[in-house]
C-alpha cells in the first residue's frame, strides 16, 4: 500500500511538472493556432539558467528560479516576434515545420554552448519527510505545492483582470477582439512570455529531481503534446487534467507495468484515446 | 504551343544529361568517401520521395517517417542475420512489412486530421523509436545490430565493391522515381492531389477520402521501409538512431529544401542538404544550428523549395509567357511542376 502512495506522490510531482509545461503550450495554441514545438526547448534553457544562476552566480535558488522566468518571457516574445508572426497567414502545416526548426536551433545552440554532458542543479530542499511509510523530498512537495499555487495565479488572472480576459477573447475570437480595440499582437506576444515563463518555473522546480542536458526538451515537449491532445487543444483544464493523468499514468505504469517501457506509456495512451475519440477527450470537436 | 514543346524538349534533354552524370559517377574516381556520401544521400533521397507523396501531393504531413524508416532497416536486417534470406527477398519483405505497418498506423491516425494528426503521427514514431531501443532480446538495443550481410550477389554480378552497391543504391532509386513520377501524373496522383486541396470537394466528387489517404501512407512507407532496408544492407550496422524524430525532421528538410509536390525536389534537396552537411564536417554535431533557421527562411521564403523557384523563374523569362500563367502556383494552394 505504501509503495502505491509513493507513487502516487511521484506521480502527481511528474504530473505538475507536466501541466505547467502544457499550460504554456495549450495556451500559445488558443491564442495563435501555433503547436509550438520550441517549447520544450524553452523549458531545457529555462533549467540551464537555472543551474547556472546557481553554479556560476551563487544566486538563491528561487532568485534563479525568477531569474530563469524572465529570460525564458523575453526569449519566448523573441520566438513569436522572429518566427510565428511573420507565418501568421501561413499554411498550418508551414507553421508546425518553422516551430520544428526553431527546436532544432535551440537544441543544437545548447549543445554548442554548454556541451552535451548532464548536470544537475545541487539540491536546496533535499530533507526527507515520512510518515506513514512514505518518504517525500521536500523538493517534491514544493514542486506539487508550486504548480498548483501557478495554476490558481494563472486561473485568477485569465478569469479576473481585463489583461486576462483579452487573452481568452483572443482565443475565441481574434477579429472580434481586434474589432473591440485588443492588439492582438501584444497579447500574442504576452501569451508567449507567459507560457515560457511556466515552462521555465517548471524547469527550476524539476531541476533538483531530474537532470539538465540538452536533449531533456524533446521528450517533455512530446508528452506535452501528448497531454493537450488527449485534453483538447487550447483548452486549459483539458491540459491541467491530462497533465495529473499522464503523470500518475507514468508513474504508476512503471512500477506496475514495466519500468524500461515507461515512455512508451505516455504514447499508448494518447494512441489509445485517440482510437476511441479522434479529437481528444474534452475538445469541442475540430 | 511551340514554346511549351520546347520546354518538354530541353527539360528532357537537362533529365538526360543528369542520368549520365549519375552513372559515369564513379568512374571520375572521385574517391570512395564521396562515393559513399552519394549512396548515402540517394538511400535518404528514397525516403523523402516517400515522405513527398504523403506530405507534398497528399498533403498530410506524418511525421512517422523515420520510425518507419527504421522499422524497414531492422526487418531487412533481422531477415538476412536471424532467418538467412537472401538480400533480393528481404528487401521486398522488409518494404511490404512496413506498409502493411503503415496500414494499421494509417487506420487509426487518419481518424485525426490537421495538428491532432501530425502530432499522432510523430508519437507513433516515438514509439517505434522507443521499443527499439528498449526491446534488446531482438533488436540489440542501444547497441543495434553488427554484421548485417552485403547485398548477395545477382548471378555473376557481386556487390562486394563500393561501386556496385552505388550502382545498385542508383537502380533502387531511379526505380522509385520512375514510380513515383507514374504514380502522381495517374488517376490515383490527382485524386490524392484533389484531397490535399480540399477534402470536402475531393469527397463531393465521390472520392473515397479515407481510403486513399491509407492508399498514400501505404505506398510512402513501402519505400520509406524500401530505403530501410538498403540502408541496412549499405552501412551494415544499425542503431535506434535511424528510427529517431531528429531523422524526420532531416527527412523534413530535404524535402522543403528541395521543393515538396515536385518530382525532382526530393533527389535535388537531399544532394544539396548532404552536400552542405558534408562541407560543414567542421559543424558536424552543430549542423542543426544551421538547419533551423534555414528551415525557418525556407518555409518563409521559398514555400516549394529550389525546384518551385526554378520553375518560378523560368516561366517568368521572356521565351516562356504562356507556360508562365498555368506554372506559377499561388501562394497558399501549392503547386506542382515536374
């Protein structure tokens, strides 16, 4: 028994690590019809920032954390600026192949610039806490803490200030708002910085639990993917809900299932939802 | 009407002159790295002219590809080393399975359309890629497979030379182009071309969406396996690598580099792409630094690729006025040239 609320408890870590990064992508989808496949990659620069606020600079860990956020913003405002508005009235699929190569340019920039070794970021809040036969890092409690305090901020500012509400009439209806006097290029480009800087948030608060290395964008931003399709895409609490699923789904999977196919969970899943209901478990319908 | 006789003359003529180039290759001596570079550029070339029928005429874009891609090259490997087939059978056998694969794939994922396909099509390439890596009582797993066997000789002809097997690589992929070049100026080619501009006309008109989009996907991954499978038998060591997405997203820019929807732009974006990668060896694990913004301007700029801007320019030259109307594809519908 024990052992299965541990593994819920990895689950729910995985799982809020998870919604944080597919808030971000289900969010820049409502807004701009952009699957922005970057993302990730914003996610694995947000965590080298980190580490090296950390490392180099002898920053405080959430100093860096912060610190992280904000490059990520700017640098996601940079990405919507440099390569999705200029394709706005571009083919879907053009868009989808210019996101793959800003992804292989982030990638290869950290290779070059960091090399391809593993780091990790030197754990702050590593004590053990048990009870009941279950043993949690603390880190894992301020991660499960964090995402859901990030949710409730991001919920509170979308449904209660007028900046929010834009964002969610953008995504309903872009004439429209442009027609009631939203520039909706500013909220595109707000809806970048605030989507990075979740990522990279996620990134510092996985940082101590998960290693950094150049690569580590790829599969989180596929199993973000993964999460907004079952959710539907650019709805926020289809990705929030099958943020916490894929997460416990994983967790559980590899204890349960198989340890070495515990990727391949995340993908059979999605395979599996999408046979039974082609467009995602909570979409409108395409 | 003279002018467009003309033009099917000299494009003929320039068609020839490239045949022989590629056949009295080898003979210039240019030195068997250069020649193994070829081979390697015309087995990817035979990959993205599968990815070219399914992204450019069908316009579905599956990012499977590599997946594929490695699923052939394992089947033709295990095949010779575990079963002994003789090279001849297990490059059919190994293409077959892959587009019989591709059936089941194709059954599911084209219930998705738009992103939710893409994205489906790219976590089953994942898949592929995972269980390769994971599944090591079959497929060595990171290690891969060693000493896969060379292509068995045919009669008296024997593969053991570099030139041969260049030789052999060129056959396989002048056969895939000669396919590919019947297969979309048939009947079957502009139905999947008149699906890709609208699937609800295409659908109006009787055609039978869903059957011919799994028809497209089967004949792609046919030679996506086909090019697996040479390979295989070409490198004679394989590893989870060639199944993974960073190969598709190569794959990818082959195809946008050379000109999607066209008959040459798959062969002509692989030998420039190769050709570049080679003469950047000193970027080598840095390539992609390149590659993405590159794809970035390509998608931007030039939408159909060297072969679409060849055609743009030369039906806009003085000689050629009439073709110029029915060649210059708009800007959002794509359009095709030879």
């Amino acid at each position: 028994m024990s052992l299965f609320i541990q593994q819920i408890v990895n689950g729910l870590t995985l799982g809020s690590i998870y919604c944080l990064v597919a808030l971000g992508l289900t969010l820049i989808y409502g807004i701009m019809e952009v699957p922005n496949f970057a993302h990730g990659h914003l996610y694995m620069v947000g965590a080298y920032v980190t580490f090296f606020g950390m490392t180099l600079y002898g920053l405080n860990y959430w100093v860096s954390a912060l610190v992280a956020g904000i490059i990520i913003a700017i640098l996601g405002v940079i990405t919507e600026r440099v390569v999705f508005n200029p394709l706005r009235h571009a083919p879907s699929s053009n868009r989808f192949i210019a996101a793959l190569g800003a992804m292989m340019f982030l990638e290869a920039a950290a290779r070059l610039l960091w090399g391809a070794d593993f780091r990790s970021i030197p754990p702050v809040y590593d004590k053990v806490l048990s009870f009941a036969g279950v043993r949690v890092t603390e880190q894992r409690v301020i991660v499960i803490v964090a995402a859901i305090l990030l949710i409730i901020a991001l919920n509170l500012f979308l449904k209660r200030t007028i900046i929010g509400s834009s964002i969610e009439a953008v995504a309903q209806n872009p004439d429209g708002s442009s027609l009631v006097g939203i520039n909706v290029n500013v909220v595109g480009m707000l809806t970048f910085a605030i989507a990075s800087f979740l990522a990279a948030v996620a990134a510092a608060l996985a940082g101590p639990i998960f290693l950094v290395f150049p690569t580590m964008g790829e599969l989180i931003i596929m199993k973000a993917f993964v999460i907004i399709v079952i959710g539907g895409m650019g709805s926020i609490p289809g990705a929030i809900v099958g943020g916490y699923i894929l997460g416990l789904t994983e967790s559980l999977g590899a204890t349960y299932i198989s340890m070495d196919y515990k990727d391949v969970i995340a993908f059979l899943v999605l395979v599996i939802i999408l046979t039974i209901k082609p467009t995602g478990l909570f979409a409108k319908g395409v | 009407m003279l002018s467009k006789n003309q033009k099917f003359k000299w494009s003929w003529l320039f068609y020839l002159a490239v045949l022989i180039l590629a056949f009295i290759f080898p003979a210039l001596n240019p030195g068997s790295y250069y020649i193994q570079v070829v081979s390697l550029a015309f087995i990817y070339a035979i990959a993205v002219y599968g990815l070219n029928l399914i992204e450019g005429y069908m316009g579905q874009l599956s990012l499977a590809q590599a997946g594929l891609f490695g699923f052939g090259a394992y089947a033709a490997a295990l095949l010779t080393m575990k079963l002994q087939l003789s090279f001849w059978l297990a490059v059919p056998l190994a293409s077959v399975l892959t587009a019989v694969v591709a059936f089941f794939i194709g059954l599911i994922s084209f219930r998705t359309r738009g992103h939710y396909f893409v994205i489906f099509t790219l976590c089953i390439g994942v898949i592929i890629n995972l269980v390769i890596q994971k599944w090591d009582a079959v497929t060595g797993g990171m290690n891969g497979l060693i000493g896969i066997p060379k292509p068995t000789p045919l009669g008296p002809i024997s593969f053991d030379s570099l030139k041969a097997q260049y030789y052999l690589i060129l056959v396989f992929l002048l056969l895939t182009v000669f396919v590919m070049y019947r297969l979309v100026n048939s009947l079957i080619g502009r139905t999947f071309v008149s699906i890709r501009n609208s699937e609800e006309l295409a659908a109006a008109l009787g055609i039978n969406v869903m059957k011919n989009k799994i028809l497209a996907f089967c004949v792609a991954a046919f030679f996506t396996g086909m090019a697996g499978s040479l390979y295989a038998a070409f490198i004679r060591f394989i590893g989870p690598d060639i199944s993974s997405p960073t190969l598709t997203f190569e794959f990818l820019l082959y195809l946008l580099a050379g000109g999607q929807a066209s008959i040459a732009g798959p062969i002509v974006g692989t030998l420039l792409m190769s050709g570049l990668t080679e003469s950047l060896q000193f970027l080598r694990d840095y390539r992609l630094l390149l590659f993405g913004p590159l794809l970035i301007l390509i998608v931007k700029f030039l939408p159909m690729g060297i072969v679409g801007l060849i055609h743009k320019l030369a039906s806009r030259s003085p000689f050629r006025r009439s073709a110029a109307k029915s060649l210059n594809p708009s800007k959002t519908v794509k359009g095709e040239g030879l």
